[in-house]
C-alpha cells in the first residue's frame, strides 16, 4: 500500500515569552492508505499536536510532511485551508457543529469553501449522508435538539461530504458513553472498511482497541508503533 | 462660508452618488478578478453567505437591531431634512421666479432726507421720470419689453359698495406678460385703450368680489377719486409674494386695480395727492416702477450673465442721472442665485451632519461585530477547520456587515420617506386645531439624490467598519479558534 500520509523529522515547538517548549522532537512516521491508526500517550507526550499538525491546522517548525505526493509543510496559510478542504476530514471530541445551523447545513458546511456549486445535486447528497449515519428523520434539527451521539455522528457524515483522502479524529468518543462510543466506532471501523484511511487520537485502550494500527507517543517521541491486525482480524471474524 | 461648486446641489448630490456607485462596482470588479469576493462565476456562493448572515442576524435579533439603530435614525434624518431643505427652499425659488427671474425692477424710492428734495411748492418731486424711460431704450434688443407703472392708493365705488384702500397701477399691456397675470373674466387691457385715453379697468379679484358680489363686473363702470371707469375685466386670484426681504416688499395683486397709464396721467395727473393720517401728501412721481424684462434664457449661464449686464449697465446709468439715490433696482435673479448658494451650502452641511451620525452608526456596527467575533470565535475555528480561508471568514463578517446596515438603510429610508409625507399633512392637521405656528408652513419635497446617497454611504459604512472586526476574525489561530470555550 502506497503511504497517504508521510512525516521525515517533524519538530514541533512552541515558543512561550523566551522559553521554548520542544513538543515533537524528530518524528518520523508513514501511515497507508486504508489503514486506521491510533494516536495515542499520556497528556503532554504531543499527541495533539501531532493531530493539528496532520490536519493541517498547525505549522511544523521543521520536518517535512507530505500528504501523498504533496509536500505540504512549504505550503501558504491558503493552500491549507484548500488542502483541509479538499482532502481532510475532522471529527472532533465536542463535535464543533454550528449551533444555528440545521443536520443538513451543518453537513454541507465544507461544501461552502470548496467552491462548489450548491444545488440540489449536493443537497441530496447531504441528505443521503445524514440517512446514512441514521439521522434521516432529523434532518431539520439542530444541534442542541440531539444527543451527544447523534451530534457526533452529524459531525462524521459532516466529515465526510467532502470524500476525504483522510478523516482526523481528535479523541471522538472522549465525550461519550461506552454505548455510544461503540455505535460510533462501529461507524468508523464501517468507514475504515470502505477504503477511508482514519488516524485518531485516544487516550483509552478500549477505543484504540478498534484501530489497526495504535502509535504511542512519549515526550515528542515514538514510544510504540504496534500493528493490531490480529484483534481486528478476530473481531472481522465474529 | 462661500461654497460655490459652479454645479447645481442635486447635480451634484446625483454625481456623487453616480461615482459612489461607479467606485463600489470597479471595487467589486476588482475584488472578484482578484479572488477576494465571490460574485460573478459563483453568485450561489454569494448568495448563501448573505443568507447565513442573514440567519446568524435573526438568531440575535435584538441585538442586531440596536446595533443598526443608528444607521436608521442617519438614514431616515437625512433623508427627511434634506426633503424639508428642499422643499422650503423651493417654495423661496418659486417665490422668486414669480417674480421673474430675467426682469429687473427698478422702482421709485422717496428720498431719506426730505428738506434737499426738489419741492415745487407742497409737491414732492422724486423718482424715474420719462426721460430715463427714453434711456431704456437705448438697450435695443436685449430687452424684451419694458413695462412702466404708476402706483398710487384710492378708494374705487360701485353705487353703495367701495374698497377704500386699492391701489391703483396705472400701466401698460405688457404688465400683463410680465407679471404672469391671469384673468378671470374680460380682458386685460390693449394698447388701444392707451392710446385712445380710455377709461377702462381690470379689477383685482378681491374688489371685484366686493364691489360685485351677485354682478358680472365686466361691463359696469365703478368710481376712483372724481373720474368712473368701465371695467373691461377682472384677474384671477393671485398669490401674494412673501416679501423676500431686501428692497422687495410683501404685495398683495388682488386689491390692484389697473388702468392704461395715458388715461391715469390724463385724468388724474402727474400730481397725485395721498392722504395720509391728519396730513396729505403731493407727490410728483411719473413712474413708480418700471420692469425691464431682459431676453434671455434663465436656466443658461450666458442667459444669466446678461441680466447681470443689464442689471449692471440700468445701476450704471441711474447712478449718473439721480445723485439723490431716489430710485432702488432689484435684479430678482442675484436673489434666485443666493438662494441657490444657500442651497448648495445647506446641502454641504446636511452631508457632513450624515457622515457623522452614520459615521456614529457605524461605530455602533463595530463595536457589536468586535463583541460578535469574540462571541464566535469557536465558530471561526470550525469553518477553518473545514477549509474556510481567512478571506473566507474576512467575506462573511463583511458581509454580515453590509447586511445590517443595508437593511438599517432601507428601513431608515423607508422611515424617512414616510416622514416627508406624513409629517406636513400632520402639520397640517395640528396648524387648523391649534394656535401656534398658523402661519408657519412646512413644505416638503421628498429628495431623490438622498436617498440614493444615504443608501449608498450605510453600504459604506458597513464595508467600513464591518472590515477591521472581520480582518480579527481572520487573523485568528485556528486551533486557539477551536479551544475557545
């Protein structure tokens, strides 16, 4: 499998008045295609910032990332914003959907920067993606009006409108009961499956547990890097 | 302050906002070749972002609406004064150009100082003789007629009934065309009568009405002093001119009664007593008003130069004949272009009076949208997240921006349209039931060229003070944006 996603030395630091905090110290890491990865280490090991910097939201302070064959770390602040556009996905702990905004638009909400014509076309094809999540009944609701798990599966079939090369999660079932959170991580393994390559941040087991591949980070650094093929395997199985 | 823009206010009023308009398209031009605003090409794109902004507005409707109030109250105001200017400034106008804006008057003015007068007697002997008539004509062709006149108070009779204090105007036909006069009934008075000595008159429409309130007047013969006229017709009510200061004072046309100046010199004489309280007046007078109509076109600057010629050269020349300064001209047009200057002027101060109170307006939307980017800071990181770039978010605070204040504008419009219909009728209404200001009128004439410019500088003003809030909202981190609470 071709690598998707490519890091070569990735530093991160932050600069705090005229302390420097050194919070990715030289990572090197490659994920396929199709995989799904989990990000996981204590608070404070980077794990986030390695998120933010995949999802184009953070500026790497050396390294190189390449996101295919696109180098994207020379990129200016516009080119990732069209970057995060086109290719990303994000699912978020909190589920960030616009409180003023319906299911519907809440899903369409990408479209809006992609330069896209909306019409009816996209219309029907946010609706299908809300059906597919099984909000198809709550189309016209806002957020405040659904539970946490429905919000966040709003916030996957938002992920996905715009057919993402690669869908970023940060902690998503963090604000979730265990009920729940399986609903969600079956969602996502569904996903996975279909061919999506999925990178998400956890901080517990039992959730990383449904990943492929679980990458533990430790003070900026690679800890582990563990396939978890077998498990999935025995779970496919079932 | 002299403001002369050698151009007209309302020209003036629809080139600014014709620029206005041309400046905010070449803008828009611009900005959508550059990329920074999504018009042409994705007008769907433009349309949803209006609508959005539209939807974040109506979530906090109270809010948005105080925030616009001020462009509303600057909206409506400025269209309702420059309405109320425009409307008492053109009743001046029409005051004036009943007048006659290329006549100049030059009238006979009894001397201040009576003990160097040249009195024969108990005659008091002033004012535009014949002889300076015969000068007037030495302007040839660019005057169009003249129209002497001798003005004098008498008492006109018809059997029982009689209008002690009418004026006699003894003149010519012309005065007719020159002073616009419309008749009633009959006609007016025709260059035989002169000629022939006739002793017919035109009465004014008041003491045609009390004299003959049941008779057709034309026709009947009423008494002024010791000689009877036959009425050949009767003028249509007119309306008496407001007296727009300077040597021009209020007259009242419908208590005149005109004669042919022959037959007045004729049977009354050149000697015309008036009595006044206790004493008794000899004046010798041989026209107390002669009106010169200049040919030229008003509404043309070469039109305008030559009554002021003619103007000019009439001082000139009386200046020389009368050292005694018994004699006034009045070029009614200096007072249609000072008129116009105040105008000009009026609709200056009205523009800067605007820009403050929707320059406060906008200072309203700012401090709102500045609160509101805090407010939806986690919203900003969101779209960012989601691929919006910062002109992207720069665009939807501008344009929630400039949706605020349009629609502050049109509604401020909308209020101040209605006030310059509604305001004079209920003016009107309380004129009738009460005592004050009975006199006062409040003409309105709605201003056209406010209302596009008002409309045009809320836009503005939304572009500009929606831009810095917008640009903080842009400039944000977006990974701040999203841990914002």
């Amino acid at each position: 499998m071709p690598a998707i996603v490519r890091i070569v030395d990735l530093v991160k630091n932050y600069y705090l008045g005229s302390q420097t905090v050194h919070v990715l110290k030289g990572l090197n890491l490659a994920f396929d295609e199709g995989d799904f990865v989990a990000l996981m280490g204590p608070s404070g090991s980077g794990k986030s910032t390695l998120l933010n910097v995949l999802g184009c939201l953070d500026r790497l302070t050396s390294g190189q990332y390449y996101l295919g064959d696109v180098n994207v770390s020379e990129m200016s602040d516009d080119q990732l914003s069209e970057v995060r556009s086109t290719y990303l996905g994000f699912i978020f702990q909190s589920y960030n959907l616009l409180p003023q905004y319906t299911v519907v638009e809440n899903v369409e909400l990408p479209l809006l920067y992609q330069g896209v014509k909306l019409d009816a076309a996209t219309k029907a094809r946010c609706v299908a993606l809300a059906e597919m999540v099984g909000l198809g009944d709550r189309l016209d609701h806002r957020p405040l009006q659904l539970s946490g798990g429905q919000q966040q599966r709003v916030a996957i079939a938002r992920s996905l409108v715009n057919d993402p090369h690669l869908i970023l999660g940060d902690e998503p079932t963090g604000n979730l009961d265990s009920k729940t959170s399986i609903e969600i991580m079956e969602m996502l393994r569904e996903l996975n499956r279909a061919g999506k390559t999925i990178i998400m941040v956890t901080h517990e087991n039992d959730i990383a547990a449904w990943a492929r591949r679980v990458v533990r980070l430790r003070d900026g650094r690679v800890e582990s890097d563990v396939r978890n093929d077998t498990r999935t395997t025995a779970e496919l199985g079932r | 302050m002299s403001v002369d823009l050698g151009i007209s206010p309302r020209l003036f009023l629809l080139l600014f906002a014709a620029g206005f308009a041309a400046l905010v398209a070449a803008g828009a031009l611009v900005a959508n070749r550059t990329g920074h605003l999504p018009l042409a090409g994705n007008w769907a794109k433009f349309r949803r972002s209006v609508s959005l902004a539209v939807k974040s507005l109506w979530l906090h409707k109270l809010r948005s609406f105080l925030s616009v109030l001020g462009i509303i109250i600057g909206t409506g105001s400025v269209i309702a004064l420059m309405s109320f200017g425009e409307g008492s400034m053109q009743d001046a106008l029409d005051d004036i150009k009943r007048q006659g804006a290329t006549n100049i008057i030059v009238r006979s003015v009894k001397p201040p100082d009576d003990s160097s007068t040249a009195s024969v007697g108990w005659v008091t002997a002033y004012g535009l003789t014949r002889d300076d008539l015969e000068q007037f004509t030495t302007f040839g062709d660019a005057v169009e007629r003249w129209v002497p006149m001798r003005v004098f108070p008498t008492q006109v009779r018809y059997l029982d009934r009689q209008v002690p204090n009418a004026r006699v105007i003894a003149t010519v036909p012309d005065y007719q065309l020159v002073n616009k006069l419309e008749l009633a009934r009959g006609r007016f008075l025709v260059d035989t009568d002169d000629d022939e000595y006739e002793n017919y008159c035109v009465l004014g429409s008041e003491i045609a009405e009390k004299l003959f309130p049941y008779e057709d007047p034309v026709g009947m013969t009423v008494g002024m002093r010791t000689h009877f006229f036959v009425v050949v017709g009767v003028a249509k009510e007119r309306m008496p001119t407001g007296g727009t200061g300077g040597s021009q004072a209020a007259e009242d046309y419908n208590k005149d009664v005109y004669v042919p100046i022959r037959t007045s010199r004729r049977r009354f004489g050149d000697v015309i007593s008036v009595r006044t309280s206790g004493s008794r007046i000899n004046e010798k007078v041989d026209f107390s008003q002669v009106t010169l109509t200049v040919r030229a076109e008003v509404d043309t600057p070469e039109g305008r130069a030559r009554v002021q010629a003619v103007g000019n050269e009439i001082k000139a020349m009386l200046d020389k004949r009368h050292p005694k300064k018994d004699y006034a001209v009045t070029v009614p047009l200096d007072k249609l272009e000072e008129a116009e200057r105040a105008q000009t002027r009026f609709t200056v101060l009205m523009g800067i009076v605007a820009c403050i109170s929707l320059f406060v307006g906008g200072i309203g939307i700012m401090n709102i949208m500045l609160a509101t980017v805090t407010e939806r800071t986690r919203e900003i990181g969101i779209r960012r997240a989601l691929g919006a770039k910062r002109k992207d978010i720069t665009m939807q605070f501008v344009v929630e921006a400039v949706v605020q204040t349009t629609v502050g504008g049109l509604v401020g419009a909308a209020i101040g349209i209605f006030a310059v219909y509604a305001v004079p009728a209920l003016w009107d209404v309380v004129r009738v039931w009460s005592w004050i200001g009975s006199e006062v009128r409040l003409p309105a004439k709605l201003h056209v060229g406010s209302i596009f410019v008002s409309l045009g500088v809320s836009i503005l003003v939304g572009v500009a003070f929606g831009l810095y809030p917008a640009w903080r909202a842009a400039k944000l981190d977006p990974i701040e944006a999203l841990r914002h609470v």
